[in-house]
C-alpha cells in the first residue's frame, strides 16, 4: 500500500534507531502510535465509570471469538472483532435491564464468556494452540489491514470523544440527571460500549489478553496524578500512552533487553504512574 509505504519511510528520519529501520518494526510502531491514544481515551472514561472489570470481559471474549473463527473456517481476527462487540453491547443492554450492579451484571458475561471460550476452545487441540498467542499479543506481526483498520477507528474515536467527552462525564458523574438534561444516555452507553469493545479487541492483538486492562488504565491513572482538571486528566493519558508506546517499542528491541514488546510498554506507563504519584504527593504536601 503505498501511502504507507511513504508513512513508514518518514520514521527512519524522525527516529533514527537501528531497530526502526526494518518493514515490521516500522508497521508495529504505527500500530502503536494508533493504538495507544485510543486506549488511553477510553481508559479516561474506564476509570471516571469504574469499567475496568468491564475491558476485562470483552479481552477474554477474544478467546471465543478467535475459537469460533477457527472452528468454522472464517477469518479469526473478524469473528473476534465482532463477538467482542456483541459482548460489550449485551453488558451495556443488561445493565439497563437488569437491577443488579454493574459488576454483578459484567461478572455473570464474564464467567459466561469465559466458560464458552474454554469449551470451544477443548474441542479441538489446534484450536488450543493457534489461540495461545492472543494470550500475550504481539504488535510486531501487525499487518497493513490492521493498520488501516486501526485508521478508520481513529478517525471515528476521535469524533466520538470531540462530541461527546463532556457529555460522557456528565454521564458519568449522574446518569438520571442528564437524562433529565435531553442527553440520550442510552444513545452514548451503546455506543461507548461498542467503541471500548473495538479498543480493546484491536488491544488483544498488541499487548494480549492478560494486559489489555493495564493499556487501558495505566495511562488513565498517571494522567489522574498530574492533572488538575478532568481536560488535563484526559491530554496526560495521551501523552503517557505515546510516549511508553514508543519507548516500549525500542527499548524492547535492544540486545540489552529483548523482552516483549506489549510488557515493556505497560513497564513504562507504570514507570510514568510512579513518577506522576510522586509528583502529585508533592504537590498535595506543599
């Protein structure tokens, strides 16, 4: 595809690492620099909502939907794709039906979700294997599709945060009382469910099943720490996310280090938490 082709050739001169200088390093760090705002947007709205347990159930339906795409010969990353979002979409729907909390709600999906995954997947043995690498992820193998994929859900994010943040919070904050206030409060959850299950499927295949939370929440919280102001929280998450996202990418590529790629990014948000919870000690205590 050459306009990504002429994409990948700027980065060598941005930044001139031995380790950027090949095809793959080059398609993972443009997944990055894609993926990680998205997750830290979302991860904004996770920790203001407290939906934590909610990325988890749609990271761990990744399991079914990948099993399922294997077991009936269709492309697993479009069967995971789609069964994460229909997951989001039945929490988001029984949440509003059901008078149960909302962990009581995502925990009965989550179980449920789990469970299926485990029986398809003990069906059949090469399903079990083929589906082992969604458990830890791998950003280096990201293709061209995927790319334009994380594209085309950039642009509808970054629509979707500029018209509704405020009304997202607000939301947030007290449901009945924006209802009260014209703002369609079904309208916003459905879609904000569908959105977050996006991130976090197109997060699986990044950094994997057990730390689509932590890219989604690390961020968030570092941003909390050095903020003053719910705008401020949001702007420092995307700053921690790019910035670990790219850090990750590299410092996982030295002879030195050679470790995964999706745990070195989360290592160096968590480096930026510590660093923001030190600096907002200091600044309470002054």
């Amino acid at each position: 595809m050459t306009e990504l082709a002429c994409l990948y050739d700027i980065i060598p001169l941005i930044l001139p690492f031995d380790c950027l200088q090949t095809r793959f390093m080059q398609q993972a760090l443009v997944g990055l620099v894609l993926l990680a705002p998205l997750a830290a947007a979302m991860g904004v709205q996770v920790v203001n909502f407290r939906m934590a347990f909610f990325s988890d159930a749609i990271s761990h339906s990744a399991f079914a939907g990948v099993a399922l795409g294997l077991i009936v010969a269709l492309d697993p990353q479009l069967t995971m794709l789609a069964f994460g979002v229909l997951v989001g979409l039945a929490i988001a729907v029984l949440q509003r039906l059901s008078t149960l909390s909302s962990d009581t709600v995502i925990g009965v999906i989550f179980a449920a979700v789990v469970a299926f995954g485990l029986a398809v997947v003990s069906r059949d043995q090469n399903v079990a294997r083929d589906i082992q690498r969604f458990l830890y992820g791998d950003i280096l193998t990201i293709s061209d599709v995927q790319i334009l994929g994380l594209l085309a859900l950039f642009a509808v994010l970054t629509i979707f945060q500029a018209w509704g943040y405020n009304r997202l919070i607000y939301i947030g904050l007290n449901p009945t009382l924006a209802k009260a206030h014209r703002v369609p409060v079904a309208v916003y959850q459905y879609l904000f469910a569908a959105l977050l299950a996006l991130v976090v499927i197109f997060a699986v295949w990044a950094v994997g099943v057990l730390l689509v939370t932590a890219l989604l929440i690390v961020p968030a919280a570092a941003g909390r720490n050095l903020a003053r102001s719910a705008g401020a929280m949001f702007w420092w998450a995307l700053v921690v996310a790019e910035t670990s996202a790219v850090a990750g990418l590299i410092i996982s590529a030295q002879d030195w280090a050679r470790t995964a790629t999706g745990a070195t990014v989360i290592l160096c948000a968590f480096a930026w938490f510590v660093l923001s919870a030190g600096a907002a000690r200091w600044r309470n205590g002054r």
